[in-house]
C-alpha cells in the first residue's frame, strides 16, 4: 500500500480511468475526511456522488430486495461517477448480506468507487459472515485497477504532506 501522498488524487483522474481508492487505516487517522474531499471536489467538476455507508448501503439493498425495486436502485447505483463507501470495517454482515453487498459493489467494478476501511484485508472474512470465497472474491473486485492508500500517521501528517495549501485550508475549514 501507497502512502497518503504518493497518491495523485487530488486531479480525480481515477475516477475517469475508473479505478478504486481503497483508504485503509486506524479509526481516526483521516480516511473518511479524505474521502468527503474528493467527493466535494468531484462535485465542483460537475461530477455525480453518492456517499453511503456500507450499513446504509446493505439496509437500502435488503428494503429494496423486499420491495422487488432492486433493479431500480441497481440502475441508480451504476450512474454515479463516484461512490463512496464508508465504514466498510465496522460492522460484520449475515451471509445474505454480505452476497448482497458483494453483487451490489461487484456492479461498479471496472467503473469507479471510494473505499475505506478501518480493517486490513486479511480481516475482511469477519466482516463478511467468515466466508473466505466470498470475501476472496470482493477483495478481487474491489482491488482491481485500485490504488491502495494506507495512513497510519492521522490526518493533520498527511494531509500536510499530500495537499497543497489551499486545499488545506479549505478542507479544516469547511469541516
């Protein structure tokens, strides 16, 4: 995994390219706060963004699978530029749940999304009802023409190291 400043993610050319960027790290250390600001600046290029929660997400999924709308939220799903999943590592799921999240994210592959994660890799399987397969399987999706970013230092350390200045100042001032 890259360090917070070695990614070039400031020019949002990932999303273009459609690859992921998967923030990985401890609670606190700013992996949510990169991702609201890239999501604010695809905004300003007149890009679409969706941010959820990996819960919300699954809850939404689960009431639509209910309602026989899913394909409908699928459909919706697909037309962001950027999406952004937050609290990926959080909360475990159900078998169900996690086949419904892995065929929900596994639309988007190839086409764009924003992970992030307060758990490694290696740990996925206890998020996702201990199935190593289908853990396996959502880290091959989500991994896929991704940059992986890994900050362990907190935010004010990278986010001095990574952003210019008037990025800096906008982000600790708007949040």
């Amino acid at each position: 995994m890259s360090n917070w400043r070695d990614f070039p993610y400031l020019s949002l050319d990932f999303i273009d390219a459609g690859q992921n960027v998967i923030l990985g790290g401890s609670p606190g250390t700013g992996k949510t706060h990169i991702a609201i600001g890239l999501g604010i600046k695809a905004c300003q290029q007149g890009k679409s963004v969706l941010f959820t929660s990996i819960p919300k997400m699954l809850t939404q999924i689960r009431e639509c699978h209910s309602s026989r709308t899913l394909r409908a939220l699928e459909l919706k799903f697909e037309k962001y530029d950027l999406v952004i999943c937050d609290e990926s590592g959080y909360i475990s799921f159900d078998k169900p749940g996690a086949e419904m999240l892995f065929n929900h994210i596994s639309l988007r592959t190839g086409i764009k999304s924003t992970i992030t994660s307060n758990k490694s890799f290696d740990k996925w399987h206890e998020i996702f009802g201990m199935d190593p397969v289908l853990t396996a399987a959502l880290l091959d999706r989500l991994t896929h023409k991704s940059f992986l970013v890994h900050n362990s230092t907190g935010i004010n350390k990278a986010l001095l190291l990574a952003i210019p200045c008037w990025w800096q100042y906008f982000l600790f001032h708007l949040f």
